[in-house]
C-alpha cells in the first residue's frame, strides 16, 4: 500500500514540477509549484518524518508561495513587453543548465550505495526538534551550509530575472 501511495506522490511530484517550467502563465507556474511542495511533504510524511513534512507545508506551500504570488503580480509580468534577451545568455544558459545536470547525474550514478537509516540509541525521540538540530548542525552541517548557498543562489537569479532591461527608445 505504502509502495502505491508512494508511485502516485512521485508522479504528482514530477507532473507538477514539468508543468511548473512549462507553463507560459506565471500565476498558473506558480500553483503547479504549490501542487509540488504538497507531494513533496506527503514524501515526507511517508517517510515517518511527520514534523519536517509539516513544517514544509507551513513554510513552502504557505508562506513563501504567497511571496511569490505577490512578487508575479507586483512585478506585473508582460511578454509582450519584455525584451528578447540575446543569444549569447541563451547559450550560456544553456550550457550551464546541462553541466549542472551532468553533475548530478555523474553523482548519482557514483554514488549509488545502498543503506540502512541507522538510529541512534538514545532515549529521546528521532522526531524532536532538539536531535532534528543536533543531527543537523553537527552530522549534516555540510548539506546544510550547500542549501544556505543554494537559497542565495536562487534570490541572487530571482533578482536577476525580475530586473527589467532598458528599452532603447527611438523617436
């Protein structure tokens, strides 16, 4: 049953998260990417990690899609005004997208090792807040500190893409 429920997440996951690159409506984008972070904390929860897939819920689904849903219709999206972006950022793009992807394939294919979650035996529960942050600051600070990165990334090519190129004029 499990195993059913987990097929039917993966494919609402991966469904939503297409059409969320592929939706030319910013607004609709944007509710596809909300369908996926929903999915996205039923994996959770279907990994027994009930307070992570809540928390998801609360601060992904919740907070920052309002944030970009007023962000979309702050920023007042138009294609037909916007400029065409030269070919070269394309490329570069392009180009920077399929060694990304090759990175992570190349780790995933060198790293595909089967374990076994391991917990520690203490008397305290693996749910609580107080072990999630010990676990999380001491074991798995790394990951931890590539997300942080990865976030600025995001904000730093959020910022990028919203900044609007000026319009040669001609009178």
């Amino acid at each position: 049953m499990i195993d059913i429920i987990f097929y039917i997440l993966c494919t609402i996951t991966l469904g939503s998260a297409m059409l969320t690159v592929l939706s030319k409506n910013p607004i609709h984008s944007a509710l596809w990417l909300v369908v996926s972070f929903f999915s996205i904390a039923g994996h959770y929860i279907l990994l027994n990690s009930q307070f992570l897939g809540l928390v998801h819920i609360m601060v992904y689904s919740g907070a920052i899609m309002i944030l970009m849903l007023f962000t979309i219709m702050l920023m007042n999206l138009n294609i037909s005004n916007e400029v065409s972006k030269p070919i070269v950022t394309k490329v570069v793009a392009t180009l920077a997208f399929c060694l990304i992807g090759l990175l992570l394939i190349s780790i995933t294919i060198r790293g595909t090792q089967a374990y076994e979650l391991q917990y520690a035996s203490e008397q305290s529960d693996f749910q609580s807040v107080q072990v999630l942050g010990k676990i999380l600051l001491n074991q798995y600070v790394l990951p931890f500190e590539m997300v942080a990165v990865l976030l600025l990334l995001a904000m730093i090519g959020a910022v990028l893409i919203s900044k609007k190129d000026k319009v040669q004029k001609t009178v």
